[in-house]
C-alpha cells in the first residue's frame, strides 16, 4: 500500500532548514537588508559570501555574523557595481576563495539619492540605474558559470515597493531630463524587477538549470530594525519614535525574509506556478509580515517592455546573461 508523502511544514522564518552544503552570494551584503539576508542564511550552516564595494565595512559585517553565528561560515569579496568593466573579475575572486560553484546569488545592493544633483557611474550611467540595474544586470552574466555549475541554482532579484507606482521610460533610462531622485530610485528598482522576470522567461526558454526569483523586502526602516554593532546601532529615541509606524512597516531583519525563502524554500519553485507567475513579498499589503507569494504586479507582466529594457540593458552594459552559458 503507498503512502503519501507528507506535505512540508509551513515555512517559519525563526526556524529555517538546513543548508550546510550550499553556497550563497549577497550583493551588498555588509549593510541594511543585505546584512540580515546573509546573517539568516548563515545561520542554515551554508557558506555565505558579502560581496561589497567597501572591504572595511565588509569586514565589520563578517564579524557582526560570527559573533551572533557561532561557526559562520562567511567571506567577503570586493565587487563594486558602479564599475561594469571590474565585474568579470567576481568569479576569479571567488574562485581565490575556493568557491566553484553558486547555490544562489542575491541581487540586493542598491543606491538610493534623496537629492539632486544628478550624479553618474564612472561608465556615464546616472547612477542609481548605472549600479541598482545595469551593475546587477552585467554581474549575472559574469556569475552564470558558477550558478551553472550548481544542481539547480537560484537568482534572487530584489526590488522595492517603491517601483510599484513607477514607470519606466523606455527613451529616458538615464533620467537626463526631469531628473527627480525619488522616481529615479523608483525607476530603477523596477528595471531591476523586470530584468528579474525577463531573466526567468530566458532561463526556462534556454532549458537552464538556473532559475529566477522575484522579492521585494515591502517597507523596512532603520528605526525598526534591531542593532547589530557596528554595522546598525538603534538608539532609545529611534525605537520610540518609530512605534507608530509598526503597525504598518516592520525593521530590515523583516525585509530580508522574502529573499531569504526566495533562496531556502523548495516550494519557491514548485511546478505548479512558475517563478515568472509571481513575487515573494511581505504578507500584510506587501508591506510588513511573513513572505508569500503574490501575483506579478501588471506593469511588470508587459512582455514588450521587459523585452526592450533587456536589448538597451545588452548595449549599455556590452554583455548577454544568456548568451552563451560560459565567459
């Protein structure tokens, strides 16, 4: 007489499965939402490696898990996405660390500029766009043959709830007119959003191993996120303050858990829905809460647009993410 097999627990972020054998990189790793991504995943007992353009702060944040991780298995790796033409050095600085292959790779570095004046990448690209979308864009590219060389690797993309009310403007990528640093960010955690489902639709037209994740962490602040000195320090006041605002929003140690499932959970890429089919965001209006799934938001299922954003991303950048499966 068969059995059935039994259906797996509910997904609990405080108690996360066993990843001991896994390899995992975190863009901007050594600070914010990043930082938790990586503190939580090396708590699995996974390898985890921050990149970071900043090796000192990268240091402060390797240190900041191994005292709260007993046995951390956490390194550092210099990337800086503001530089495309630095980029294909990533997978030799992490081959130097005795990683040949990639479980998953989390697309989670971003600039955010709160006022003008309009400022560039040393490649000429404004720069939120230049490091939030093109740097990411051109990185996985770099990274395929160690996501390739794993059984069934994953590329988390994160984006922001501040895209939502966004748009891109398919003859203005660069925001040379207008500027307005606000919609600027909006603006570019949305092309990061559309290369994250574009990507998937690639990868399982290409009969890829590797499979594309869509997260976004909803609204985590600095006041409600707990210290982990010396990369975040809360202070008396900020908790106060903040109260109000924890009814609706929640800390960053919150906002990494979608990302978080996005990269651990087997249910993230069941047959039943593909990962292009929808997002992984905070259960509570996708603000604040415990991830779920949730369907794609409808400007980010337009096919035409992501089509284009990729071309002018392939010429921007000089590099194909599916090209060709090796450098």
């Amino acid at each position: 007489m068969s059995s059935t097999p039994a259906a797996p627990p509910p997904w609990n972020v405080r108690r996360l499965p066993g990843a001991g054998d896994r390899v995992f990189l975190v863009t901007g790793g050594n600070a914010g939402i990043g930082y938790f991504v990586a503190e939580q995943l090396a708590s699995t007992g996974a390898t985890v490696v921050l990149g970071s353009r900043d090796p000192a702060r990268a240091g402060a944040a390797t240190g900041s898990i191994r005292a709260r991780v007993p046995g951390a298995r956490v390194r550092a790796v210099r990337l800086d996405l503001a530089c495309l033409a630095s980029l294909e050095a990533v997978p030799g600085a992490l081959g130097a660390l005795g990683v040949d292959r990639l479980d998953a790779v989390v697309l989670n570095a971003g600039v955010a500029l709160d006022d003008p004046p309009r400022r560039e990448t040393g490649d000429g690209h404004e720069l939120m766009f230049g490091t939030n979308h093109l740097g990411h864009f051109a990185l996985t590219r770099w990274l395929m043959p160690l996501l390739s060389a794993a059984p069934a690797a994953r590329v988390v993309t994160t984006g922001s709830f501040a895209a939502k009310s966004e748009r891109l403007d398919l003859d203005d990528l660069q925001s040379r007119h207008d500027y307005r640093p606000g919609r600027a960010y909006g603006r570019s955690k949305l092309a990061q959003m559309y290369f994250g489902v574009e990507l998937e639709r690639r990868l399982r037209a290409a009969g890829s191993t590797v499979a594309g994740v869509l997260v976004h962490p909803g609204g985590a602040l600095d006041s409600l996120t707990p210290s982990r000195p010396p990369v975040h320090v809360r202070g008396a006041g900020a908790r106060l303050g903040a109260a109000p605002a924890a009814l609706f929003l929640q800390g960053k140690h919150a906002g990494a858990w979608p990302a978080v499932r996005a990269v651990l959970d087997p249910a993230v890429l069941g047959p039943a829905v593909p990962p292009a089919s929808g997002l992984w965001e905070p259960r509570g209006f996708g603000l604040r809460g415990a991830p779920r799934r949730a369907p794609l938001w409808s400007h980010l299922a337009d096919p035409a647009v992501a089509a284009r954003l990729w071309e002018a991303s392939r010429a921007l950048t000089g590099v194909d993410v599916c090209a060709r499966p090796g450098p």
